[in-house]
C-alpha cells in the first residue's frame, strides 16, 4: 500500500479543505494518507491581526520526507509563488537531497489564489521545480480529469495541479468548490495509483 503524504500551509483554511479532499482520493486509491502541515512563520500578532484561521493540523518534520511514496504538497499563493512557509520547509531539505532520498518518489502540488489570474499556474510550476530538484516524479493533474475544461463556472483546476479561488489578498467569502474539490480528489487518487506502481517497483521495496 502506498503512502502518501499531503503537506501543506494554509492562512485561511482554502488550502487546508482542499488538502482533506486531495487525502480523501488518496485513501479511494486504497493507499495510507497522511496530512500534516508545515509551520506557521509570520510572528503571532501579524496572523491574529490577519485573521488568520487556527489549525491544529499536526506539523510534519523534514526528515519525515522520506518516509513516503508521494509527496503531494498544498500552498497559497504569495506574489504568483509558493508561500515562504513552505519554501522554508522545503529549503531544509538539503540533507534529504544530498542523500538522493526522494530520487524516484512522486511529486504533486496544488494551490489556491485571490485571483482568478493571480497566479496559480506559476504557483504549482514554480513548485514543481523544487520536487524536480529533489528527484522526484512529477505528477499533475491529467485532462482526464474533466472537470477543468467547465466553462460554465468559475473554476480552478489545470494540468498542473487542482486549484482553488479564494477572492481577494485575505481570506475571502468564496469556498473550494464542489468541482474544485472533486478535482481535488481526482489529484490525490491518480497520485496515489503512479505512487503505488513506482513503490512496487523500487529496489528494496517490498
Ligand atoms: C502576502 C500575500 C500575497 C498574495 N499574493 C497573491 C497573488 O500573487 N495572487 C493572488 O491571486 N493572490 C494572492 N494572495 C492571496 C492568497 O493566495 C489567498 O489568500 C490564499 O490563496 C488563500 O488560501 P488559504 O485560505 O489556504 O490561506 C496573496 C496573499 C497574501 C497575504
């Protein structure tokens, strides 16, 4: 069984329901999901004066990295790229990288913007460079995945990666979506299915 690890930061709670469903389609994939997030790093009294949400989520360690199949990673977008949270987290990966020990693993990223052109493309590429530099396979979010092609409503959701809008610089009234969230879903699933194959067949893996 592949497990999968869904990582992510979330000031509003956007990337955090989108990160309960991208678990829920690894989990139909039959593989183990764990969601954890990355520490917070903006001092208290700037997140409460933000409003930023409360989560309780467990925070991950770096090393723990490598403990899974598939890495697939959930981050607001800051200026049309990842939020310094993750990139923080991230940038501590250098041991991880010197040992070659996410070399082969599968890589994923979603996001959520303001914006409907705020950056979400950029986001996820700009992401995948990292997982790229680490080794890992990258995975998106396939066409196959119908769901990106509704013109009938404003959506995220690209080849890329799932995505989400959450309406201006903070928080925002509007919600993942039901389709955004099925996408969502679909990314976690189709993860979990390549990870599962890839875990088989890496050496030492039984
Ligand atoms: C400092 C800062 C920079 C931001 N930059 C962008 C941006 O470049 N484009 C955009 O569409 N939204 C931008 N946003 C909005 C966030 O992406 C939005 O609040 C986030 O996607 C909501 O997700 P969350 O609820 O998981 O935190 C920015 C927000 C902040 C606080």
């Amino acid at each position: 069984m592949a497990k999968v690890l869904v990582l992510y930061y979330s000031s509003y709670g956007h990337i955090a329901e989108m990160a309960a469903a991208v678990a829920e389609g690894v989990r139909d994939a039959g593989a183990q999901a764990v969601v954890k997030r990355v520490p917070e790093l903006v001092p208290e009294a700037v997140a409460q004066r933000s409003g930023y949400a409360h989560d309780p989520t467990e925070i991950a360690g770096v090393a723990e990295l490598a403990d899974y199949d598939a890495v697939i990673i959930g981050t607001p977008t800051r200026f049309g790229t990842m939020a310094a949270q993750m990139k923080n987290f991230l940038d501590q990966a250098g041991g991880l990288w010197a040992n070659d020990a996410l070399v082969g693993r599968v890589g994923s990223v979603f996001t959520s913007t303001g914006s409907q052109h705020g950056g979400q493309e950029t986001t996820i590429v700009t992401t995948q460079i990292v997982l790229l530099h680490l080794g890992m396979v990258v995975v998106g979010l396939p066409y196959s995945f119908k769901g990106q092609l509704r013109m009938d409503e404003i959506t995220g959701g690209s080849p890329y990666g799932a995505s989400t809008l959450a309406e201006g610089p903070g928080g925002g009234d509007r919600r993942p979506t039901a389709n955004e969230l099925d996408g969502a879903r679909f990314q976690g699933r189709h993860v979990a299915m390549i990870a599962g194959v890839l875990a088989a067949a890496r050496p030492g893996v039984a």
